[in-house]
C-alpha cells in the first residue's frame, strides 16, 4: 500500500467548517457539554474534587466556545469511562458522559491514529496496534490473511487522510482478532500442504490401559519417526 506514496497521489476534499462540524456531530457535542455545565452548577456538592471540577470544566468549556478549531482532548479524558465525571456524578451522570464521550472520542479518533480503531484505505480494513513510538500510535495491521502484513504510519495521519483514509465505526474481520493477532483458522490456512500431510502421519502413541494421546514431537523426531516407520 505503501506505492502509493511514490505514484499519483488522490487528495480528500477539504469539508467546510459546517460540513465539518455535521460529520464529527459537534454541534450535538456541545450541546451535550452545556448540559454537562448545566447539570454541575445545580447539583450541591462541597467536595473538593467536584468544585473542582466544575471549575476547570467551566474554564474548558469557554475555551472550547472561543476556539476556531476546538481541541476535545481534555474532554475525551475527563469523561472517559471510570475517570474524572463517572467518579464525581457515578450512576447519576452515566448516559450524559457516556454521549460526551462518544462524540469526544469519535472526533478524537479522526485526528490522529489511537490504539483500537479500525481504519481503511484503498478498500483496504485494518486496526491500529497498541504498539506506540514515543507516545506515537500508527501500526496498521491490515486484515489479510498474510501472517506479516503490518504497515507503519505513525507520525503520517495527514497523509493516510488526504489519500483516502478514513477511521470506521465498526467492521467484523475476516482475518485478524481484536488484537490484531492472525485468527487460528486463518492461521491454519497459511499452513503448507506439506505440514497437512504431515500432521496426518504423526503418530498417535498408546498409553497404558489402552488411552490415545497426541503428542507434539519435535522436527528431529519425526525425521527419526517417518525413517523407521515408512
């Protein structure tokens, strides 16, 4: 995939501000963090941590209003589940920051390669890798059933963007598990007829008492096996 940065490259269209502001729904986003801001200043709580909170949520929210290409990092990390607005608000504000995060995360994930998305290019699927570079994501295990097929694009988001790429919500691989790790079956498939073959002929050894057990046996002694016993 990678010649395709060598030959004629294709560019994404540029979204407008609006188009933008529809596909990554941050209109609905903030609507979500004025309910969040609403709900923080009606509730009575004297806990250090919750004013808090409330205060530099207030900080960050009018930043976000004011800012011409908003960063919803900080966001994305305090409603994270389990983290900061779970701990405070605990079942009381669970759908709401489940919504925030939702939108925060799936903005997020369209900015730069995160660990766990699901990606494709050129009618191509493959998951970001957990693996980072200096606090870097950009591993791509493509869903093939090739038993190496991981491509490094870390620090490239604007390239794997403007050549087409794009984050998925969702998609069932073919080949790969939610790791990234080759899936047996597939695993079973890159095997050679040769280690069929070989595996049919390996012998079932007798226990006492009559038990059939498989044993794995080393490449030297199945030579050893198949020169006495073919």
């Amino acid at each position: 995939m990678f010649n395709w940065l060598f030959g004629k490259k294709k560019t994404k269209p540029v979204l407008s501000k609006v188009d933008y502001w529809k596909a990554f729904e941050l209109y609905a986003l903030f609507d979500d963090l004025d309910r969040v801001k609403a709900v923080l200043e009606h509730t009575d709580d004297i806990r250090i941590d919750f004013i808090a909170f409330k205060y530099w949520f207030a900080e960050e929210l009018g930043e976000l209003e004011g800012a011409n290409n908003p960063d919803f990092s900080r966001v994305r990390e305090w409603f994270a589940p389990g983290a900061d607005w779970d701990s405070l608000m605990e079942r009381q504000g669970f759908e709401l920051g489940r919504s925030v995060f939702k939108r925060a995360d799936w903005w997020k994930r369209n900015q730069e390669f995160m660990p766990g998305s699901i990606v494709w290019l050129s009618g191509e699927y493959g998951l970001v890798l957990k693996d980072a570079t200096d606090g870097l994501y950009g591993l791509v295990r493509w869903d093939t059933e090739k038993a190496q097929d991981t491509e490094d694009w870390i620090g490239l988001w604007g390239t794997f963007a403007a050549m087409g790429g794009r984050v998925q919500e969702e998609y069932e691989f073919k080949f790969i598990g939610p790791d990234g790790s080759l899936k047996r079956n597939a695993e079973m498939g890159n095997r050679t007829p040769e280690f069929e073959v070989l595996q049919e002929k390996i012998t079932w050894l007798l226990r006492p008492r009559g038990y059939r057990v498989f044993i794995p046996l080393s490449s030297y002694l199945i030579g050893r096996f198949f020169m006495h016993h073919i």
